[in-house]
C-alpha cells in the first residue's frame, strides 16, 4: 500500500515538475516593447525582343524601381504599423512601323498609430491613401491618354481594450516542442522562461543588414548563444543544433494575437477617378460615417485561435458618375460580422475557416446590399515527403439598389494541391 501511494504521488510530482510545456498558454505572452524598421530601394530593368514569320517583330523595354519602409513598433504607450510604397515605372514597347511609351506611377501609404493614454484607453488614427497615374494601354487607344485615381481615408477613434502580438511566444513554445520531442531538452523550463526565450526571439527579429544573408547568420548565432548560456540544449549536440535551426528559420508561422479592443469614432473617405485627363470629368465617391467596432483575438490551447470583429456604421454616402453634375447622395446603415477559426496542430499542419456577412442599406431608396460567405485554407503535414494543400471561397453575393436593378450571383473557388517529393 505504501509502495502505491508513493508511486501516486511521484508520479503527479514528475507530471508537475515536467510537463510545463503541456502546460504553457501562449495566451498569456506579453510582447516586448520592440521597434522594427525595413527599408528597401529596387530598381528592375527587364529586355525582351521576340520575332517570328508569323509575327512582325516586337521589342520591349521596362524600367520599375520600388521605394518600400515599413515601421512596426510596439510598447506599454505606443503600437504603430505604418508602410510607405513607391513604384514609378517606364515602359517602351516598339513594333516594325509603330511604337507605344508608357509611364505608370503608384503611391501608397498606411498609417494605424494607437496612443494609450491609459493601460487599456487609446486614442487610434488612422491615414490610407493609394494614388496611381498612369497611360492606358496603346491597345486601347492610339493617342496619349493620362488616368488618374486616388482614394484616401482618414479615421480617428477612441477605444478601450488591448490586443498583444503573441506570434514569437509561440514560436518560442513551438521550437521547445520539437526539442522535447526529439529528446534534445537539457531541462524543463518554467512558464517564466519560456516567455524569456519569447522576449529573445523578439529581440532577435530587430536585428538588420543590409545583406539579408548576413541578417540570418546574425539571427541564428544570437539564437545559439543564448540557447546555450540558458542551457537550453547541449552547443555540442549537433541533433539539437540542426533541429533549433529548422524550427527557427523554416517552420510556417502564422501571425497571432490574444486581446480584445472596442472603438468607435468618424470615418471620412474619399475616392476620385478620371480615365482621361485631357478631360477634367471625374468618377467622384465620398462616405463619411460613425464606426463602433469590437474586435476580439483569443489564442485557446495554443494550437486553436478564435478570431471575431464586429462593425456597425451608418452615415452620408454620394456618388457622381462622370456623365453627371450632381451627386446621389444616400444615408446608409452597415453590418459587417468575421469570424476565423484556427487549427494550428503544428507549424507545418494548419486549418482556418472564415466566414464573413455583410449588410448595407440605404433609407431613401430603400435598397440594399446582402454579401456572405467564407475563406477555408488548410496545409496537411503527412509526413517529411507529403503533404495536401487546400484553398477554397465560396461568395454569396445579393444587390437591390432601389433602382429596378436586381443581381443575385455566387461565386466559387477552389485549389487543391498535393505535394510529394521523391528525394
């Protein structure tokens, strides 16, 4: 009787005392104040010349540069996400006996700044604009003709609430998994470490070179050393090297978050279009609204993610087409509605279905717009040389604009994949 209860309570202590990656929520991760900034400048310049004795002989030029920053940061005070894109672009395509130029131009920028004046009040902004010009297509039209379009929004709130990043907890948690199964874990971690391998991850992430070759080598030998000087695995098991390497660099994460958030606020966009400026006759689009808008992101078991964001608006909509002076204007109340639902058996297994449903209508016509649907994407690990892919839509989409108009229509996609490699 003694040896039984003896071997009980051994056993509950070696379950506690060893079983703290079971036991870890990835949920409760907090994301380290961290600031992470890319900036890349790329010229292309592509040739081509082609002829046959079917075709006159065709030769064409292209010169693109792309101007990318991108700014993330995140502390107790500030989380920021601003992206800046410029591609001006030249393109010269020459025939036997006729010859076409054209130049397209694209800006883009995002900015999605949150200020906490207290641990869980903020004050959020937010600034889109995506402007192109370009020259339409010589195919289209013999002369020179210049289009423009250019659509802004601009959208301060007020909100409550706080939503973390957790992606690096779980890749720390995930990386610790496959030592632990391969037998290569020098000793069980507590909670509190696992997160301090998270913070390192994190840290390791803001390292930068100009050679992306060089970043990588930086990240791995920060990531070995601390592994070693924690004494996570043994710098002499060369298993343990290869398989931290592997789970560091090549495993397929997906971004998570764990919190939720509610805000509301004014929303002013702007939208112009004109496909011929030689013409000053321009597609105009103006909504300005009032937005409430809950979000909740919650990570469950540290393989499931439940994901849900709830808006409702209503406010002033108008539009002048090209062909008219005035604009119609509308009053309009909307209900959008998403949900994902994440499986994320391991980093390289994962199943997500979303499904959305969206309703818009308008008073003085008393039309509406009814859309609904869901995403599925899945990747199936079977083993080291299988593994099946999956992606589908389905859209539902229903309009009634009040103006003897009536569209019912679907739209269905799918992409199934299997992946076999012989060696």
């Amino acid at each position: 009787m003694k040896k039984i209860i003896f071997s009980f309570y051994f056993l509950l202590f070696t379950g506690l005392c060893f079983g703290q990656l079971n036991n870890y929520h990835v949920s409760k991760y907090l994301y380290p104040d961290i600031s992470r900034t890319t900036f890349s400048i790329t010229p292309r310049i592509n040739f081509n010349s082609r002829s046959s004795l079917i075709n006159e002989k065709r030769s064409e030029l292209n010169i693109y540069t792309q101007v990318y920053r991108s700014h993330i940061l995140n502390s107790r005070k500030k989380q920021c996400n601003n992206y800046f894109f410029l591609e001006p672009g030249y393109e010269a395509i020459k025939f036997e006996d006729d010859s076409n130029k054209r130049f397209h131009g694209g800006l883009h920028f995002n900015i999605e700044n949150r200020y906490f004046f207290k641990e869980r009040r903020f004050f959020e902004i937010e600034l889109y604009n995506q402007t192109n010009i370009n020259q339409q297509p010589f195919e289209l039209t013999p002369n020179t003709v210049q289009s423009f379009s250019m659509a802004s929004n601009l959208s301060p709130k007020i909100g409550w609430g706080r939503i973390e990043n957790i992606t690096d907890g779980w890749h720390a948690w995930a990386i610790l998994k496959l030592l632990e199964e391969n037998g290569k874990l020098n000793k069980e971690l507590t909670p509190e470490e696992i997160d301090q391998f998270g913070f390192e991850i994190s840290k390791i992430m803001n390292l930068r070179n100009t050679d992306f070759r060089i970043e990588n080598i930086m990240e791995f030998q920060t990531l070995m050393e601390y592994v070693v000087d924690a004494d996570i695995i043994d710098k002499e098991d060369y298993g343990a090297i290869a398989i931290l390497r592997d789970g560091f660099i090549f495993e397929d994460f997906t971004n998570r978050n764990q919190g939720a958030t509610f805000k509301f606020g004014p929303e002013l966009y702007l939208q112009r279009t004109n496909y011929n400026l030689s013409e000053l006759n321009f597609i105009s689009y103006n909504n300005f609204a009032l937005i409430a808008e809950y979000e909740n992101r919650k990570a469950i078991k540290n393989i499931f993610q439940f994901d849900q964001i709830y808006t409702l608006e209503g406010g002033f909509w108008n539009f002048k087409p090209e062909t008219q002076e005035e604009f119609n204007e509308f009053k309009y109340v909307e209900m959008d509605s998403r949900l994902i639902f994440g499986y994320y058996f391991n980093q390289r297994t994962n199943l997500s279905l979303a499904p959305y449903f969206n309703y818009r209508y308008f008073f003085d016509s008393e039309a509406f717009n009814l859309r609904t649907g869901f995403n599925l994407n899945a990747t199936y690990y079977v083993s080291p040389r299988l593994r099946y892919n999956l992606s589908s839509q389905i859209n539902l989409f229903q309009l009634n604009d009040g103006f003897e108009l009536l569209s019912d229509t679907s739209n269905t996609f799918l992409n199934m994949s299997i992946q076999y490699f012989v060696r």
